[in-house]
C-alpha cells in the first residue's frame, strides 16, 4: 500500500505535518514495574523456612498464601523457575510441619 504525502492540491485533508511525533517506547522502570511479586516470594521463602526450622504451622501456610500471591502478581517474562522453587519450598514445609506433629494447628495466640 502506498504511503499518501499531503500536497498543497488536496484542501480536505485535515493532518498536520508539525504535529507528527514518532513512537518512543516506555523505559522498563517506572510505574508499571511493580515489586510486589518480588517482596511475597522473599516473604514467602522466609515464613517457609520459620515453619520448617521451627516447626510453625501457621508459619508454613503463611508461606504458601505468599507463594500464591506472588505467582498471581507476576509476569510472563519473570523466572519462572525462583517462583516454582519458592512455591515448593512452603509446600514442603506444610508437609514436614504435618508430618511430624500431624494434630490439628493451634492458634498463635
């Protein structure tokens, strides 16, 4: 398809060439670069490992909660592979706190 120059012989048409600005893509930092997955998985690995070295239950499932909201806030171009490590991490400590205390969990307070 060819490209249509305005000329001086067409008075409809309506654009103006000084007001033509070419495309500049956004920088990747900025407003949409949002660290909210970031802070969760970190928050996450940390509950995972107070309930597997201290045996919390509540701890564990806190983790888990974190791994979710972090899996569910994050985009297509993250590792995918620090975010699954970190989601097994808390799962296996929900298993290893049940595993060896399997009564129901108490309340932390």
């Amino acid at each position: 398809m060819a490209s249509v120059q305005p000329t001086s012989n067409n008075t409809s048409d309506v654009r103006r060439p000084n007001k033509i600005t070419r495309y500049k893509a956004q920088s990747t930092g900025g407003p949409l670069d949002d660290p909210t997955p970031d802070y969760m998985n970190l928050l996450g690995m940390i509950f995972s490992m107070c309930g597997l070295m201290m045996k919390l239950k509540w701890s564990a499932w806190v983790a888990v909660y974190c791994s979710f909201i972090s899996f569910a806030n994050s985009r297509t171009s993250e590792d995918t592979k620090q975010m699954l490590s970190s989601f097994m991490l808390s799962i296996s400590a929900v298993v290893m706190s049940y595993l060896q205390s399997p009564q129901p969990m108490q309340p932390p307070w």
